[in-house]
C-alpha cells in the first residue's frame, strides 16, 4: 500500500539552488517505508538537487517535510557505516550513493536493510547482525602468556596480505542485506561475520582458531554460502566476502582431514 | 526475522544467474531421474521392452528432448565444476569468464549431440 504524503507533494517547491544539473527543476517522487515490519511506502515529491546523495534526500525530508521520520547515520563520509538502506531494490551505503546514479524514472524508493528487524522507518536493529559477528569468534584471541615485545608481521607476508584483502569492513551491513541465504536460513552468520573471522584466522598473534573453525563449520557457517557473490556485488568498501568464505571453507575441509575438526 | 521489504534487484548480476541457472537445471535433472530409472528398469524386465521404448527415440521431438536434457546435464557439470573452482583454489577475478566458458561448452556439447541425432 503506498499513500501520498499530502504536506510533502508541495514542499521545497521553489527553494533557492534546487535545480538539476542542466539548471532545470527535476522533481523526484520518493518512496519512503513508514512503520515498522507492518508499515506501508509512503510517497514524498521533493526537488532534485545537484550532486544530492540519498542520504541527503532523507535527511531534507527528515528536517523540511515530516520530523517523525527515523533513520540512522553518523560519519556522513562512508566510514561509520551505519547509514545503510534498500534503495530501488538494491542494498547501498546512502552517504555515497549519489541520486543520480540509482534514480529511475524519477522515482527513489528507499526501505530498510531486509534481513534485520525494523524498529521504525529507515532504522533496522543490527543486534543479530554484530551477534553473529561474535558467533563467529569474531575477536581477537591473545596467545597464553604476556607479549614481551611488538608482534612482527611483514606486510609482504602472505597471511597479512589476505588480512589486508578483508579488512577494510565498516559493519554497514550490505552485504548480509544483500545475500539469499541469510533470509533462508536465521541462523546463518552471514557474509560480513564470515568475512572477520577470515581475518582473524590469518592473524598470526591470534590464538583463537581451532575454535573459530568450529564455529564457523556447518550449516550456519561458511558451508551454507551458495557463492551468488550478490555480497561481492554490492559491498561499498569493495571487498569479496565470497573470496573470504571460500578461504574459510577450505581450512575447513583441511582441519577436517586433519582431524582437528 | 524482519520481513524482507523490497530487496529485489540485489540478485541481478551474472553470478547470480549462473547460481540460479545451476540450481535450475539441478532440480529439472532431478525431476528426469525417475524416467532414467524406469528405462534402465525396462532393460531389467525384458529386451522388447527396452527396444520398443528406443524406438521413441526416432521422433524428432524426442530427440530435441534429449539435446535439451544433454544441454542442461553439461550446464550441472560445468556449474558444478565452476563452484569447485571458486570455492577450492586461490581466488581470481574471472568470474564472468567461468560463467561464459561453462555455458559455451553446454551449448558446443548439445549441439554436437543435435548434429549427430539428427
């Protein structure tokens, strides 16, 4: 069910600088959900403006046409990675996601992330998310004793450089959005937590791994990962959890043959 | 579990459709597995048996049937091999050209059996 906003269709009409790139106004019909898992799209006209992210179209809706909007974001510069969303069916850091790049037909329809319970509007509760970060073992294990100096590690070495290839995850929660299996299967840890424990398993100083492993092993784990790479599609950051998954899989299949599994 | 409000256009990119063809042709060679064991069964039964049901195979239809079934049994094989791939050595960026080759030698394997049959 989609209703027309009735304050929303006449503001920001004639607002100084707001025309489109050719200095013409373009008037953009957006879609916002409204509620929460029950709630409805609701549709707000507002007008285009130049080099205008989507982040900044919900936050002009927020502050000029309806105040009760709820959304979440921070850093605004694509490093917090809390501002994420479905924009036109696809998942996107709305910071830097340009409107002119995702708009059709001058038409934006902006939802929450699938796969996360909606508290209200655009904001999602991430606590499954980063729970299943910590499924994943997803922190650093100290090895027995106190470290007597500075750990070694050549930036050269072929562990560090697969460290450095999945590292970069800002926890915005695309790509988890984004993947089949993590709306088959609720248990599943998902791209991101599969991605950090990636991570940690080529950290050298860590200590943690057999029982990373076997957390990460089975049916909520790497195993599940049909490797549909829509998460290597969509992640902003550009990094390939797919490629980390696969890494995972095999020192599965290597601890299992070694009996350590 | 939140309802998945309108994620839909996530899934259009080349290895999701080569996922989704994999699976596909998966659960069609699945829904052919009874045909395949009644015709092994008829061998079992008798030699008429089995010769009459060959005979079929001299319709026309039958035969483009059997190229299909071929051109869909290489699309499992060569998917499949293409997960092995992906999933058991180092990782490299030719994905698109797995997915290319995977479906150029199910189309030159079907149509070699198209050309033989008729």
């Amino acid at each position: 069910m989609s209703v027309v906003h009735p304050v929303a269709t006449v503001a920001n009409g004639g607002a100084p600088g707001s025309t489109g790139g050719d200095g013409t106004n373009h008037k953009l019909d957006v879609s916002i959900w409204r509620g929460g898992k029950n709630g409805r799209f609701v549709s707000y006209g507002i007008t285009l403006r130049e080099s205008q992210t989507v982040l900044d179209v919900v936050t002009y809706i927020q502050r000029h046409v309806d105040s009760t909007l709820s959304y979440r974001f921070s850093c605004r510069v694509g490093m917090c990675g809390s501002c994420a969303m479905t924009v036109n069916g696809v998942s996107r850091w709305t910071c830097r996601t340009h409107v002119s790049e995702v708009v059709k037909d001058g038409r934006l329809e902006i939802a929450p992330l699938s796969g996360l319970e909606v508290v209200k509007d655009l904001s999602v509760d991430m606590t499954g998310f980063f729970e299943k970060w910590t499924r994943a073992k997803g922190a650093f294990v100290p090895g027995p004793g106190p470290s007597r100096d500075f750990a070694v590690v050549s930036p050269d070495s072929p562990q560090r450089r697969k460290v450095d290839a999945a590292i970069e995850c800002i926890g915005c929660g695309v790509c988890y959005a984004a993947c089949d299996v993590v709306s088959w299967n609720d248990d599943y840890l998902g791209p991101a937590a599969l991605n950090r424990a990636w991570t940690l398993y080529n950290d050298v100083r860590d200590a943690g791994n057999d029982k990373r492993l076997a957390a990460v092993a089975g049916n909520v784990g790497c195993l599940s990962c049909h490797s549909q790479q829509s998460c290597v599609k969509w992640c902003p950051k550009h990094l390939n959890p797919t490629a980390s998954i696969a890494g995972l899989k095999r020192a599965t299949v290597k601890a299992a043959l070694a009996g350590r599994l | 579990m939140a309802k998945p409000v309108a994620r839909r256009n996530c899934r259009n990119h080349s290895n999701y459709w080569a996922f989704a063809v994999h699976r596909i042709s998966g659960v069609v060679l699945v829904l052919y597995l009874p045909v395949h064991f009644y015709v092994i069964g008829l061998a079992i039964k008798s030699e008429a048996a089995l010769q009459s049901f060959f005979s079929l195979a001299e319709n026309p239809l039958v035969r483009l049937a059997e190229t299909i079934l071929i051109i869909t049994f290489v699309i499992h094989v060569t998917g499949g091999l293409r997960l092995l791939l992906i999933e058991f050595l180092a990782w490299r960026d030719w994905q698109k050209t797995v997915i290319a080759v995977s479906g150029g030698i199910s189309l030159a394997v079907g149509l070699v059996f198209l050309f033989n049959v008729f």
